[in-house]
C-alpha cells in the first residue's frame, strides 16, 4: 500500500488547496511507493505566510537552545539509518552504502551547524571618529527559498536547511519530485520530533508538470529574501535568473564535468581503484562524479587494462543486493538518455571498452575512450555510471583537458609527490580540488561550490552562515558629536 504524505505548513500536515495529489515513484520496480500532495501557488504563499509568522520568534531563540535542536536531530537522524536506507532505495534506488553515508554525513552537517548557531558572529571595526565603537553584525535575512535534490536526497535535503535554519532564518524547502519524502519531509519529520517551532521549516511537495510555477512563485515572494539550489545547470540557470530579477541573493551548486588526473607519478593501483569510486559511486548520479579520467600515456596502458577490468567486474541491478555497486538510475528515461548519448558517441567514433545497454532504469558501467569534441558526451555532464578516458603527454595538456569545459566544480589529481599535486591544482578551474584521492569529497566544516557554470556561493562551515546573513554596520557613539551646523 503506498504511502500518503501531506504539505507541511505552519507545523501540520496539510492537503494541497486543490486537494491534487502527485505519484512517487520506485525507478527500480516502476511501483508507486508514495502519494503526496500537489501544492499549488496558493499553496506557497500559505507556506511563506508561516515562514514569515515564525520569523521572529526563531530568530530571537537564544542560541543554545536553537544548538540543542540541531544536535538532538542529529541523534535522531544517525538513529534511523535503517528507515532511511529503505526509503531511499524506494524512492531513488540507492544502494544501502550509499544511503548509511547520506545518513553519517548528514548527520554531521547538523552537528556543524549547531557549532556555527554559537560561534562569533561579527567584528569590532576600527571607527573613524574618536570614542566611537563600531561592529559589524551578522543578523538573518528572513525567509529562505530552499531547493533540495534527489540525487544525495539526506545530505543534500539537509544542506539546503541547515544553514539558513543555523542563522537564524525561517525557510520553505521545494524538495525535488523524484524524491520528496527523504530530501525533504522525512527531514522535516526528525526535526520537528527535536523541537524545532512550528512554521520554521515549511515543505511544500509538488506535481512535476507544476515545478516551474511553483518556482516562480515561491522566489517571487516578497518576503523570501534569499534562495539556494542543488541541482542541473540548466535549472540552476533558471533560478539565478529569477532571483536576480527579484535581487534575491543566491547559492546555486550546480552540475560538473570533472575530470580525476592519473599523473605520471601515480600508484596505478590506487588510481584504478579511485577513479572507479569517483565515477561509479551512487551509479555516477553525483554533481562531483568523475566523467573523464585523464591519465598519463606513461601509464596508459597499465591503468586502462586494471580499470576496465575492475569496472566490468561492478555489478548492476537491484539496489537491494548487498553487493550492488551500480543501481538503477532515477528513472528509466534517465537510462535512455545516457544510451543516447554513448550510441552517438559511438556513431562519432569513441570505442566502447566496457558497457552495455540500459535495461529500464539499470545501466551497467560503461567506459568508453576516443570520445570526439563533436560528441555530446564530450561536454555533456552524463551523470550516469558512464566515464571517458583519454590521455595525455605532459601536465600542459592535462591541465588544458581537465579545464576544457563550462563546468568547474571539482577535480581529483592522483600522485605520489604531492608538490608535483599542488602545482598542477592549482592551475585547474574547480571550485574544489583532491590531491592524492579522486573528485567525490564533502565535509560539512568545508566551503563547497563551483566556478563557471558550476554555479557560485559556498555551502559549508562560515561560509553557509554567511550566504544567508546579512552584514550590518552598526556604530555606537561613546560622547557627543560635534557638527559643523
């Protein structure tokens, strides 16, 4: 029996005004796991009418009480591992490793958040005049527009609430249609159960014909003062620009083309064994999943033999078998479209080393080399369990292949020697770079963002709290100002 989920406004469980509902669905069985409610714009403004109700009184909670409920959702969350796992695998076929680690890492976004609820917040300034003291303050904006994804549904679901919430901020979250229980109620649910007021975090689920209204809608509120998105460049684009048309402040993190670089001073085995994690994590369905592997021609011949055989050893299939690697994707169509873009790499010449044909949302781990610059894939994020080798001659071309895209999120750079690493890092584009290890890292103390097309504004430790506040400049005159009328 599938499961029925309501709005969440104000602290109730609410119907959609229309009383529409919408379907989730599970990419693996094709079987409806959830029926939610549909909001519509009526919908978003009842929301941002709580947010902004409740304003006040959160943002004036005294900070060790706001700490205590981050740290008890925290609790709560590494406490349900179990739930989590099961409702991710239904709702975006994950895998239970990868469920356990959105679990762990989520967990510690809210620890880092409670630390950052009573950590300093401003600076004593050197005043011009004398006998004058001045700050600068950091103090909320309001209510924040939240945009969570499905892709790492608990790590990214509490990431799009956790700092806003931190500073102070009420918000209304938009979770993602492919996954809207466990990146957005379910976090709801646990922090709720912590103690968190009514109408501080407000969840407003959506049918997928209606995301873009809803969007418009929730950004065009007078009252929400600032935005963050997960997700697509080309959603991302959408969403900078309507909040730039409102001058809304906004952190988009958006997709990546990343590229992980075996130097020529590379342990081959390690490199193998990295590259094949960064692409083939969460079945590459992660923003900083290696779509190109760059290695060295010195090394070129060991590594692809090691790699495509230890990719094509990778099973694929049912996210429920304890040694599934690769999963389904979000959705069968997701599947085509990856099938779409290795069949016309192929027709343009790249070879297939591994790899086959997706069967409905399950496509196995391909690795493909030769891809041309008139291939789509060769700038196309795949985000799938789909890679492409090349090599290269000398750290010149490395570094130009790596930055040969829009995108510029993150890079992994695989050497033993690590000034040789650092050079060459930092002449790569990325907002984020690993020496010695592969693209897919996050830690929550971390600013974490992209440059180019990956999008600007950093979640993170500081960095989050500071997105979403607003520094003040207040003075504080200790004697008399003489004026010159």
């Amino acid at each position: 029996m599938p499961l029925t989920r309501e709005l969440l406004i104000g602290g109730k469980d609410v119907p959609a005004a229309s009383a529409r509902t919408t379907v989730d669905v599970n990419p693996y069985t094709g079987e409806v796991y959830a029926t939610l409610a549909a909001a519509g714009p009526e919908d978003v403004r009842r929301a941002v009418d709580a947010a902004d109700a409740a304003f006040e009184d959160w943002a004036a909670l005294a900070p060790f009480a706001r700490r205590a409920i981050f740290l008890k959702a925290a609790d709560l969350l590494d406490a349900r591992g179990e739930q989590v796992a099961e409702t991710m695998a239904h709702e975006a076929g994950a895998t239970r490793p990868w469920a356990y680690f959105n679990v762990s890492l989520a967990a510690n976004i809210l620890r880092e958040a409670a630390a950052a609820i009573t950590a300093p917040r401003g600076e004593v300034l050197s005043a011009q005049e004398e006998g004058a003291l001045g700050l600068a303050v950091r103090e909320p904006l309001g209510v924040v527009a939240a945009f969570a994804p499905w892709n790492a549904p608990v790590i990214l679901g509490v990431r799009a609430v956790a700092a806003p919430l931190a500073a102070g901020n009420t918000v209304v979250v938009k979770p993602s249609e492919d996954a809207p229980i466990v990146c957005g109620l379910l976090i709801a649910d646990l922090l709720r159960e912590a103690g968190l007021p009514d109408g501080v975090l407000n969840v407003v689920t959506n049918a997928r014909e209606d995301a873009a209204e809803i969007a418009e809608a929730l950004i065009g509120d007078d009252r929400v003062r600032a935005v963050n998105f997960t997700g697509s460049t080309g959603v991302g684009r959408i969403i900078g620009e309507l909040a730039a048309r409102h001058l809304k402040p906004a952190v988009l993190e958006l997709g990546g083309k990343n590229a992980v670089l075996v130097l020529n001073d590379a342990d081959v085995d390690h490199a193998v064994d990295a590259a094949t994690f960064s692409v083939f994590m969460n079945s590459g369905q992660i923003c900083m999943s290696g779509d190109r592997i760059l290695v060295h021609e010195s090394l070129a011949e060991e590594f692809t033999e090691k790699f495509v055989q230890k990719v094509a050893s990778l099973r694929a299939g049912d996210p429920a078998h304890p040694r599934t690697v690769v999963g389904p994707l979000i959705s069968a169509r997701s599947a085509q479209r990856l099938a779409a873009l290795v069949k016309d790499a192929v027709a343009k010449g790249a070879d297939v080393l591994t790899g086959g044909e997706p069967e409905g949302a399950v496509y196995p781990a391909t690795v493909l080399t030769g891809v041309p610059k008139d291939a789509e894939l060769y700038f196309t994020e795949s985000f799938g369990p789909v890679c492409v080798l090349e090599t290269f001659t000398d750290d010149d071309t490395a570094v130009a292949l790596a930055n040969d895209t829009e995108n510029g999120l993150t890079c992994g750079i695989i050497t033993e020697n690590a000034t040789h690493g650092l050079a060459v890092a930092r002449r790569v584009r990325t907002g984020i770079v690993h020496i010695n290890d592969q693209s897919v890292a996050d830690e929550p103390q971390a600013p974490f963002g992209g440059v180019k097309a990956s999008g600007y504004g950093r979640f993170g430790g500081r960095w989050g709290i500071e997105a979403f506040s607003n520094t003040r400049w207040v003075t504080l005159a200790t004697r008399h100002a003489h004026y010159p009328f």
